[in-house]
C-alpha cells in the first residue's frame, strides 16, 4: 500500500472543533478545560491538542470532548501525558442525529500511517506550539475512568471473537471468568458485522461471521 506523501505548509490555521472527515496527527499534549457548548447546556470536559491537519496540511489546535477521548483509545491511541507526537494520525468518523451532528452522537475513528519523512518532522512541528505548551495540564490517569471500561470492552471483544461455533451471552460470560455485562459488547459487534445473531432474547445465539 501507497502512504500519501504531505508537505506541512507555514501557515497556522485557528482552533477548530475536531468534526467528521478530519484527518489529524496530534502533535502536542493536552489542555484539559470545562465549557459549556451553547449558552443554555450545562459545561462539559474538553480537551485542545495541537495538531497537523493531513486534509490541508497545515498547523492547529482541535477541541473535542471525552466521547472523542473514548474513540482514540477505541483506536488504541496511548494515554495521556503525551511527550511527543503520536505514532499515527487519526480519521474521525461521526453519526448523528437524523444526519446532523447536534447533541451527543457515536464516534468512531480509524488509524492512518505516516510516512516516515513526515514523522521525522514531528518534534519540529511540535515545537511550533509553545504558546499551547504553557496551557497544558495533563496529568497520569487523567482518563483512567474511560480508560479502565475500553480495556474491558477490547477483552470482550477478543473473547467474543474467539469462540467456536454458537455461543450465547452466558457463555461468554463464563469464558470471561466472571460476572461481566456483555450484551453491549456484543451488539456492537453485530452492527459491525462480526457477529451474526440469531433468536431472540434468552433464545439468542451468536457465531463469529464468516
């Protein structure tokens, strides 16, 4: 496979809230800060990261919120503190309401590879931000309480993609050594379509698709 080639242009472009469609490599840390979206919402964690926009390859800070944290880690981003630019540029995928991106609404995000001339770059780039640099207050931990729940979800997952044959939710449960709430899980690996289920309810099979 062709990795796309990009030239980081001089010019830096003003803060944006990370959106469908974007293509970022973060480069910096974190910025951590409460806001309230509209005037009439209640305030919400957020978080600026300075960035290279692949899309228009320029220089910038994204704003996003802890459902967008929760999709990086989804992606298998580490976790803050970041001490230098990450090892690979992220794609954002979003699905909201009635085709709008109002309220809250499902992240997904995929990785994207870097060329290695362009991640030579990248402490370069980095330092291109110092005025966010003295904004940034991320700490170990800080998403510890999403982090700890995808760590769950990823061994879900792998469980549910390693039975043989049909299984039911119990089952899996059971393969999991404990008492651990699945149906999540493994719904959403039917509307991936990784799954197949069949029957419902206390009836309900599921084998790894073919």
């Amino acid at each position: 496979m062709t990795i796309k080639t990009y030239t980081p242009k001089s010019t830096v472009q003003g803060i944006k809230r990370l959106s469908s469609k974007d293509e970022i490599w973060i480069l910096t840390d974190i910025h951590s800060y409460a806001m309230s979206y509209h005037s009439w919402s209640p305030q919400q964690e957020w978080f600026d990261v300075g960035a290279f926009d692949l899309c228009t390859e320029r220089l910038g800070v994204f704003s996003f919120t802890i459902d967008d944290a929760r999709a990086m880690l989804r992606v298998h981003l580490p976790e803050p503190p970041w001490h230098g630019p990450l090892p690979f540029a992220i794609e954002v995928f979003r699905e909201g309401h009635v085709g709008t991106e109002l309220g809250r609404f499902r992240v997904k995000m995929e990785p994207i590879s870097l060329p290695p001339d362009l991640l030579a770059q990248g402490p370069e780039l980095r330092a291109q931000f110092a005025s966010h640099a003295r904004k940034v207050n991320s700490g170990p931990g800080m998403w510890k309480r999403i982090a700890e729940p995808i760590a769950l979800e990823k061994k879900i997952e792998a469980a549910a993609l390693a039975m043989t044959g049909t299984f039911s939710a119990s089952q899996l449960r059971s393969a999991l050594g404990g008492d651990v709430n699945v149906s999540p899980v493994l719904t959403d690996l039917v509307d991936r379509d990784l799954l197949v289920r069949t029957g419902k309810k206390k009836g309900t099979r599921y084998e790894v698709a073919s």
